[in-house]
C-alpha cells in the first residue's frame, strides 16, 4: 500500500507539471497571435531621424566672423528641407527660426540633451558629441530624415572643388573647409549649397552648387589675383621703412605681395627724424614712392604743434601728433596698452608711461609705442589715433622675437595642444611665439591624436600637417 501511495503522488507530480507546460505554451502561442493580429491591424511606422557630420563653426583667422553668436545661449545650424520639427530641452520648448533649406535653434549654455519630434518621422532623443553645447558658440548638424513608407531615393552626393591658388578656403553653407592640397571632397544632401572661396590676395568668389543624384559634382575654381606691389626709396642709408607700423628695411624696399588699399609710410632715422604720408595702392599697381631730395622733420615731442616743426599746411591733416590744445573734449581717443607682464615698462614717443598697463587719453594722431625690461629694449612700433575711438595694444615682450605655427591635419577641429597646453583646434594659426626653442605639439580628436616637436628658428610661419591615428 505504501508504494501505491508514492506511484500516486508522483502520477500527481508529473500531471501538474505537463499541465504547466502545456498552459505556458499555450500562452506563448496565443501571444505571438496578438502580436501578429496587431501589426496587421495597424500600419507599421517605420520612419526615423538621425544627425551627422556635427561641428562648430570657425572664425577665420584675422578676418571677421560671418557667422552670429549670442552672448548667454548657445546656437545650432539643424540643415533639413524638412519643415514640421518640434525641439525639446528637458520639456521645455525650443525657440526656432526658420530658414531656406535650415533650422536655427537657441539653446541653453551648457545643453547636452535634445529631443527631436515630428508627426511624421516620430521622435528622437540626440545627446550631444564630445560635450555640450555652450554660449557665444554656434554650432551645424544635418538632420536627416527616412520613411519605408516612401520611396528610398539617394539623400546626399559629393562634391569635389578644387581651387588656383591650392591653399584656399572654401566656404559651404557658412562652413568653413580649409584645402591643403588644392582639392575638397564634401559629402553633402542634395540641393542647391551656397559655396565662397577666398584666399589672400585674391579676389573672393562668390557660387552657388547644385547637387542631384545623377553624378557627382566637380568643379575647378580659379580665383582672380587681387595684389600690389610697392618700392620706396631714400637717400639716406640707416633711414627705416615702415609701412603701417610694421618695419619693412632700411633705405630703400621693394615689397612682397600686398592686398590693395590704403597704407600709412612711415620713414625715420634714429628717434629724430620723420616723414609721414598716406598711399592708396589699387589691384595689379606696382606703385613706386621716390623720397630722394626729400627733407626729413623732427619727431615732435610731447607737448609739440606740428606748425612749431615747420611742416607744411598740405602735411597738417595727416600729421604725426596733433596740437592737443585744439583738440576738442569728445575727440580725443581712449587708449589702453598692456605689456607682456607687470614688470615690463611701456614707452610712449620715448617717454615712460607706465608699467605693466597704461590708460589714458590721446588726441588724434602718430604714435611710437616700445617696451623695455632689464635692460632689453623692444622694437618700435607705430599706431594711429582717430578722433573719439579707443585703442587696444597688446606688447610683445622685449626678450625676444616672435614666430608663428600654422597647424594642420586629416581631421577638423582636432584639439592642440603646446607644450601640453591647450591652444585651439586645427586648423589654426599659433602666433607670438618665442623662437629659437623646441615645442612639442599634440593634436588629439576622439581616440586618434598626433604628436611632434618643431623648432621655431626665426620670425617665420611654420607651417604643420599631422595625421591622426
């Protein structure tokens, strides 16, 4: 009776269990039921976003920015020909503009998050890469879109420019492409892109390119010369040439390319004598400026009336220091000048001004400005004060003269840094660099970085192309 007992039980056991089984599979059959009677019953929304080739735009270098920043938030370029777009900051709407063929959003400094909606293409939730998003910056992104409801037609094509001289700056859609050896290829949606091209000493070209799915885009762009050239000479041998402030040689100078425009000569000898006068340089002129019989002034000192020095009334409008007793009060300028340090001394028409910093106010007019530190002096310098509009100077130091680094690689915006200090990001210029030393330079984007060390040897740019791997 005892083992009738347990065949019982586990008769029991094992029907429970078959039971479970098959109740389980039943609800997994029944399941998979549902979930095919539902995608049947309503159409599949297989539309989705996505962003690429995110980045900031660059201001070139000494020249002025063509692109807006706002001071407190932060503003992304999204390029779309898609209209409908909803952009979300932590539940709080984002104000928009919108524009031909793009949407500018304004965003809070320090964004990370931002979530993307549509009624059509859904909804997308876009962390930003490598960071945030700050103020004062303005950053582009594509925003692409794709259905499986509709056709799939080809989104992007390439276009590769080229460009006489090699080394010129490409702009598309106000993002700037840097050519280093003379050819561009972009990846770029279809449509029509507005494209400038410049490069210095020449004249800037203005295009706009049209890309289909049919071929891709080629085009050479040879850009016009717009450059001068100038000769200055002199009788008197340790007489210096100096062409808006910048020293060009002694006695007599033929110049190197320079753009059209006005210039400021300047020629002196020693800290006594002075000539002085405009010249307006037009394109392709090589103008040639004869100062031989020509009597040099003496440098006014401070205090001085250019009448005293006997200079003649044609010179009086472009004279080197005006008489500050006929100035009147809302002419004269605001003038700030810093040194390299605290402890380097500034000189203004050979008088110590100040050291470390000097403000003040100046009357219109021609001024020397030079630094001294232990002894060292710098070279001088010149600078012009117009009527009302303050000046901002910024002294080299005396101890040594400046070169500069041009740096480059196969990515953009590559982190650079010198000597282990963070100094921008490629491409870009490095300038007031002391020479005769070694720097190490390292260029870091994501996983890939370069480095290598560069002697600066004089005043020179130097030019630096690293690959990243």
């Amino acid at each position: 009776m005892k083992k009738i007992g347990e065949q019982r039980r586990l008769f029991r056991y094992f029907s429970v269990c078959l039971q479970g089984m098959i109740s389980e599979t039943v609800r997994m059959r029944y399941g998979w039921i549902i979930i095919l009677w539902c995608m049947t019953a309503f159409p599949v929304m297989a539309q989705r976003m996505r962003i690429e080739d995110f980045g900031r735009y660059k201001r070139p270098f000494l020249q002025k920015s063509p692109f807006t920043t706002d001071k407190r938030q932060a503003l992304l370029d999204f390029f779309t020909n898609e209209k409908g777009f909803q952009f979300f900051v932590e539940d709080a709407s984002v104000a928009t503009t919108e524009g031909e063929g793009m949407v500018t959003l304004t965003l809070p400094h320090r964004t990370s998050f931002l979530v993307i909606k549509h009624p059509v293409y859904g909804q997308l939730a876009w962390k930003v890469p490598d960071g945030v998003l700050k103020k004062k910056k303005h950053y582009h992104a594509y925003l692409h879109t794709e259905s499986l409801e509709k056709e799939f037609r080809q989104q992007k094509q390439w276009a590769l420019i080229s460009t006489v001289p090699e080394h010129a700056i490409v702009y598309v859609d106000t993002v700037i492409h840097p050519l280093l050896d003379g050819t561009l290829s972009l990846y770029l949606p279809l449509g029509r892109h507005a494209c400038r091209i410049e490069s210095p000493f020449y004249q800037t070209l203005n295009d706009t390119i049209e890309l289909t799915d049919s071929a891709r885009f080629e085009k050479r762009y040879v850009l016009q010369p717009f450059y001068a050239y100038l000769t200055v000479e002199t009788d008197w041998p340790d007489a210096r040439i100096c062409l808006d402030g910048q020293p060009l040689g002694m006695q007599r100078i033929e110049t190197s390319r320079l753009m059209p425009g006005r210039y400021r000569l300047t020629v002196d000898q020693g800290d006594s004598l002075y000539y002085e006068q405009w010249l307006e340089l037009a394109n392709a002129e090589r103008k040639v400026v004869d100062l031989h019989g020509i009597e040099l002034r003496p440098f006014p000192q401070p205090g001085q009336t250019i009448e005293t020095l006997g200079f003649p009334n044609e010179v009086l409008a472009d004279s080197l220091a005006s008489d500050s007793l006929q100035v009147q009060p809302e002419q004269w300028a605001d003038v700030h000048i810093t040194a390299f340090d605290a402890d380097t001394e500034i000189w203004l028409n050979r008088e110590q001004v100040g050291q470390g910093e000097w403000r003040g106010k100046l009357a219109p007019g021609f001024y020397a400005v030079s630094s001294k530190k232990e002894g060292l002096d710098s070279r001088t310098d010149f600078f012009w004060v117009d009527a009302g509009k303050s000046v901002e100077l910024n002294l080299i130091s005396p101890l040594a003269d400046y070169g500069l680094l041009n740096v480059s690689c196969d990515e953009v915006d590559a982190a650079v840094f010198l000597n282990g200090l963070a100094a921008g990001f490629a491409p870009c210029v490095l300038r007031n660099l002391p020479v005769d030393r070694t720097y190490r330079l390292r260029l870091v984007k994501g996983r890939k970085a370069a480095e290598t060390l560069v002697r600066l040897k004089g005043n020179d740019i130097v030019n630096v192309k690293l690959k990243l791997k």
